[in-house]
C-alpha cells in the first residue's frame, strides 16, 4: 500500500520491489508468506512507533506479527528515514528499501536482533537476501 505517493518518484516500480524482497526473505526463512507492506511517510511512522512501541520519534521500518494463525503481519516503512539513511549510507533508496522490507519480514518469520548471536545470524540472513536480489551487502564496511 503506498499510501506516501511520493515513494513512487523515490524508486521506480516501487510495489514490484517491495514483493521481491518480501518474496526472498519468505524465502530464506523456508517459509510461503505475504505480507501487507505499508509505504508512507515520518510523521505516520512516528504516530505507529508512539502507538505500538511507545517511542514517539519516526523509525525506518515497522513489523507488525499477526494475530491470527498462518499470517505473518504487516511491515510499515517511512520516507523520510529511508531516504536520510540511505543518503547517509551511500546507497540507493530501492536497495535500501529492499533491505529493510527483508528486514521486517525476517522479524514476523522469528528472526530478531537483542542479543548479539541472533543479530550475526539475522544479518548473514539480510546479507544472502540481497545477494538473492543482486543488490550489494548492507553489512559490509559496517563496523
């Protein structure tokens, strides 16, 4: 859903990226999956995270888990950050997105970064992810 249409300009194509890296994280995670993918802008993003995780400051990505049996949730991305991130990283806004989409979706199929161990693996799973995508590794130059 792009409910921010400014997401349109910033990647072209941008609904046929977010299946794609939604579809190569399903994949990694051995699981079939959809997910609804909500596309806006801070100021949205800042009232979820308020809402949701009682931070009231915009975030780059948002996963929601499900309730209901057999759905994995929602995932909600906002603009701005993204943007700001992505510039600040040196890559593209849509390699950026695709890598927060797979990001997200790893998180409503498990996979988390508390402790130090799930964050390597979580990060090695980003990282084959991208390469799936033929997009550069988010990971490396990170120190």
């Amino acid at each position: 859903m792009v409910e921010a249409p400014a997401w349109r300009s910033a990647v072209p194509r941008v609904e046929e990226v977010v299946r794609r890296a939604a579809a190569a994280a399903f994949e990694e995670a051995g699981e079939d999956g959809s997910v609804t993918v909500l596309l806006t802008d801070d100021r949205a993003i800042k009232r979820l995270n308020g809402d949701h995780r009682g931070k009231v400051k915009p975030t780059n990505v948002l996963s929601f888990p499900s309730l209901h049996p057999g759905v994995p949730g929602d995932v909600a991305l906002a603009l701005g950050t993204v943007r700001r991130e992505a510039r600040a990283a040196g890559r593209s806004v849509m390699a950026h997105l695709s890598h927060l989409v797979a990001h997200g979706v790893l998180h409503l199929t498990g996979h988390d970064h508390l402790h130090a161990g799930e964050a390597r693996r979580m990060e090695r799973a980003e990282a084959r992810i991208m390469r799936r995508l033929a997009l550069p590794n988010p990971w490396r130059g990170v120190a």
